[in-house]
C-alpha cells in the first residue's frame, strides 16, 4: 500500500468537499406553488431566504380562508424548494460519496476495507 497516493487521494477528496460546499453555499433554490401564486428561495443549504405571495392571493372577501389558503400555499413551495435543494446537493456531494467507497451516509476509503 503506497501511503504517499493514499494521502493525496484523500486530499483530493477533501478539495472537492470543499469546492462542493462552497457551490452549496453560493447556489440559490426557488420553490413555487398556486401556479406561481407563492415563490421561497432557499439556499444550496436549505436555509429560508425569502417568501413572496402574490397579491392575487389575497381574497379581501374572505379573509380567515385567505390566509389558510396562503399558509398551505407557502408550505408547498417551501416542500417543492426543498425538493430542489436535496437533488441540488445529491448532485454535488453525491459523487464525492460515491469516491469514498459508495458506503451508506459516505463513509470509507477504497481499498482499506472498514474506513
């Protein structure tokens, strides 16, 4: 076993966990829901950005049911946001587990079998 390759493989893989992270961090998400009624933007992280509601989503006649309606709009686009950051950080990190042995929760290091 050549130590020296092993150390820069596990290099490598630590630059490219952090290039991964840091397009994580720039990325910006945006969920949608009541035909566009309802936009969130997230981060690449998942955290809550910004919440905006058309006004077209407001009924002035009915207020109680306008705001149960608007508050039901606003979890669905969070949830579709959500969605969006998930396959977003599958597609960054999820190759980076597959290069640290494919192991569930991306553990392990190929050729060392149990790390």
């Amino acid at each position: 076993m050549d130590m020296q390759a092993l150390l820069q493989q596990a290099q490598q893989m630590q630059q490219q966990l952090a290039e991964a992270q840091q397009a994580l961090d720039e990325a910006e998400v945006e969920g949608t829901s009541g035909g566009g009624l309802v936009q969130v933007r997230l981060t690449g992280r998942g955290q809550v950005e910004d919440i905006t509601v058309d006004p077209k989503a407001v009924d002035p006649d009915d207020v109680e049911e306008t705001a149960q309606t608007i508050a039901d709009l606003v979890l669905a686009a969070i949830r579709d946001a959500e969605a969006r950051v998930e396959r977003l950080q599958q597609e960054k990190m999820g190759p980076l587990a597959q290069g640290m042995g494919g192991m569930p929760g991306g553990g392990g290091i190929p050729g060392l079998p149990g790390l």
